[in-house]
C-alpha cells in the first residue's frame, strides 16, 4: 500500500493518463499527484516528481521508454543544482541525495536514479522499449516490463515476469490479423480486400493488428496500422498457451530500399543507440539522388562531441547490416 509512482505518462485522454485516473489510488501514491500532473508542463512535473521522490521515496516509474531515459538523464543533471533551502526543510530528502552523491562518487560516475532508489519496477511502453532497455537498466538498476497498447485499443500486450516477448491480452478485444504482405499490398492499393487470420491460425512472422472492442464504442474491425512479429506460439518457459508478440512499427512507416528490403524507424533507431554515437536527435528519409533512390539519415550531434563523421557513417551502416538483414544482403549486392 501507497507505493510511490512517478507519474510520466501522457494526460487524458491519450491513454496511459486516462489509465492513472483508474488506479486504485488507496493502493498507489502518484508523485505528483494525479490532479496537478495532469494541470502542469512535463519539465515541471518532472522536477516536482523528484523533489517529492527524494523526500517520500520511489517504488515505481510509468512511462515511454525515451521518457524514462530522459527523467534518469534529468535526475542526474538536477541532482546537483537543488535549492538548499528545500534540502535543509527536507532532512529525508538531503540525507537521500548525500547517500546517492557517495555511491556514484565510488563508482567514479555521474550521479543515476539507482543510485537514489531501488525501485521494484520499471513499467514501460513506445515502440522504443528494446532500443532502451539496457540504458534504462545501467540507469535505474534494473530491467523495464514493457507493455504495448494505444488509445484505442488501451492494452493489447504485455511482458510477463521473465522478460522476454509480450503476451496478448484477450479479454478487452477479439484480435484479427493480416499477414505484412497482405497488408503492404492494401496500403497501397486501397481496393485491395486483404485476408485476415484468428489467434489460433497464427504462424511466426509478422502481421498488421486488426480489434474489435468487447466494451462498446466505434472500433468494430478497425485497422491499428501496428506491424507485429509474433515470435512463438506459446511461451514454453512459463506455460503459457497464447502466441508471444513485439511490436515493430507501423505497417505505413517503413522505407522500402529498391524494393527488396524495408527498414524501421525502430530498426533505425535502434542501429543508430548501437552504434554509441552522441547525438540528440535524427531523421530518416529516402530521397532521389540523379533519378536513384538514396537512403538519407540526418543526425543532429550533440555540442562538443569528438566522434568522427566518417567513422560514425561507418559504425551506423555495420549497426544497420545487424539489425535489417535485408539492408546487409542490399549491402553485398
């Protein structure tokens, strides 16, 4: 009971917000609280998350993968500019912030979110989950249970406690599927009728998620436009009897490469965090180069980095040849 929440979720009404309103609040103590971190800007819910974490603790955090890693990242640069007139009015909170500056001092680092708490969960979702998933352990100490949902569709899948693929959630959706290919061609061609299979008639590989909700409202065979690779029909592990699922992107956001491979903005992604360049951001597109069709990939650096372009170029493209085996047999063409 009361276990402490940050609150990093998106407000009512995308989804996760409205899900938070639904919390048994006797049971969860939202920090912020519910009311206000809905009312106020994120960089102020985050900062006003911390100050009151660092007094009451912190149990549990909910939110994107990339907002995770932002809050650890925010954590660590604003654990040093805090006011001391609200550590020396917060006892609990200065003596936290001394143990925490001890620990990173004997590790020889900077300053991370374990080093504050040992939190008993990290609960995570974006199509981000697997790009972050060990900086977000080298932050917080330990792995994030990834779930999949959207506002539409609310839950759709969620890891178990072993950590590996997602299992779907049968019970707020009847769950239709459409082969990728299937689904290629009718994104393209809009007559196109494409098949659709049941759960039960499934087989490893990729599909674009069809629901219909079993509580009402408008979404009665409605297209999510969610690529999915269902990995296995069952986890063996822990005995259960439902095919096992990640969410790659979306069916309508793919790059298609001379026609013979199609690359991710979460392959992309994660090709680009592998290849340990510091940057802030990037983009990707595909643009024609004297009437041939380039892959272009835009990254903006981050200020006073040393990394060489050319070796960046290159780390990237190997990252790339990994992630996509369709962009490595591109390659070797």
């Amino acid at each position: 009971p009361n276990d402490a929440v940050l609150y990093g979720m998106a407000p009512p009404p995308y989804a996760t917000g409205t899900i938070a309103r639904c919390f048994p609040h006797e049971k969860f103590n939202f920090l912020p609280k519910v009311e206000e971190a809905e009312r106020i800007p994120f960089e102020d819910r985050i900062k006003k998350g911390f100050q009151l974490a660092l007094s009451e603790g912190l149990d549990y955090s909910l939110a994107m993968s990339s907002v995770t890693v932002a809050m650890g990242n925010r954590f660590s640069q604003s654990s040093g500019k805090m006011s001391m007139k609200f550590l020396l009015s917060n006892p609990k909170a200065l003596l936290r912030l001394a143990k925490g500056k001890i620990k990173a001092k004997l590790a020889g680092r900077p300053m991370l979110p374990k080093d504050l708490w040992k939190v008993k969960g990290i609960m995570t979702y974006g199509i981000d989950g697997s790009v972050y998933r060990e900086k977000i352990k080298e932050q917080w100490g330990r792995y994030p249970l990834d779930f999949h949902g959207c506002t539409e569709a609310f839950l759709i899948a969620t890891q178990t406690w072993d950590y590996s693929s997602m299992t779907f959630v049968p019970y707020m959706q009847f769950f239709e599927f459409i082969p990728e290919e299937e689904a290629i061609k009718s994104w393209r061609d809009t007559s196109y009728q494409p098949k659709t299979l049941l759960m039960n008639e499934l087989k490893p590989g990729n599909y674009e998620v069809v629901i219909t909700s079993f509580h009402g409202g408008p979404f009665i065979r409605y297209r999510l436009g969610h690529l999915v690779q269902i990995t296995s029909l069952r986890n063996e592990a822990l005995n259960i009897d439902i095919p096992q699922m990640i969410y790659l992107t979306r069916v309508d956001d793919q790059i298609d490469i001379a026609g013979f491979t199609r690359l991710s903005e979460k392959g992309i992604w994660q090709a680009v965090e592998n290849s340990h360049i510091e940057y802030v951001d990037w983009m990707a597109c595909k643009e024609r180069v004297n009437n041939t069709p380039r892959l272009h990939l835009y990254i903006e650096p981050k200020d006073n980095t040393t990394q060489d372009k050319e070796q960046a170029i290159a780390s990237i493209h190997e990252e790339l040849k990994k992630v996509h085996p369709g962009y490595a047999d591109l390659d070797r063409r």
